[in-house]
C-alpha cells in the first residue's frame, strides 16, 4: 500500500522516458496511472505493461479540445469498470464536481 493508494494520476509525456519514469513510481504507491502523450499507440502500450487498471490516451497538450477528451475518456474508463466485477483503483476515486 502506498500513500498514492486508490487515487488517479494523469501525466501528460508519459509514454517513456521521464514521464513514464514518473509513471511507474507513481503506480507502484498504489496509484493508477493515465499516460497522456501525442504517442498515443505508445502510451496504450507502457499503460498495460504497468498492469490492467493503467490507461494510455493520446493527448496533445496544444489542444483544449484535447484536454477535454482526455478527462472525458478518464472519466468514461472509471465509469465502465465500475460495472465489471475486479473494480480498479481509480474507479472508486471520488470525481470532482463537473459544474
């Protein structure tokens, strides 16, 4: 258990090298762990190596519109695993207010 335990951690570079660095310390204290990169086949795949609750989204940190899908399908991946029977982490994480 780690002080990072049931909560989500979203990093934008996270793909590899430093981000992905910070990733898996962040993952091993128990968090899980959204890497957001402009790689996005690539933060799928460092996402599943760090194990099932992880999640990889491509993310262009120019874009607001893709800041917006990047909270939309964080929140949408927290939705569905709520319904399955092995609930991730981060599912149980209170959302913010979405006013």
């Amino acid at each position: 258990m780690g002080d990072l335990e049931n909560r989500v951690v979203i990093i934008t570079g996270g793909a590899r090298g430093i981000g992905l660095g910070i990733a898996e310390a962040v993952a091993d204290q128990g968090a899980c762990v959204v890497l957001a990169d402009i790689l996005g086949e690539e933060a799928k795949e460092s996402a599943k190596k760090l194990g099932n609750i992880h999640l990889g989204i491509k993310h262009d940190v120019r874009k607001a519109d893709s800041a917006k899908n990047l909270v939309d399908q964080t929140l949408e991946s927290s939705a569905a695993s709520t319904s399955s029977s092995t609930t991730p982490a981060w599912a149980r994480t209170p959302r913010p207010s979405r006013t």
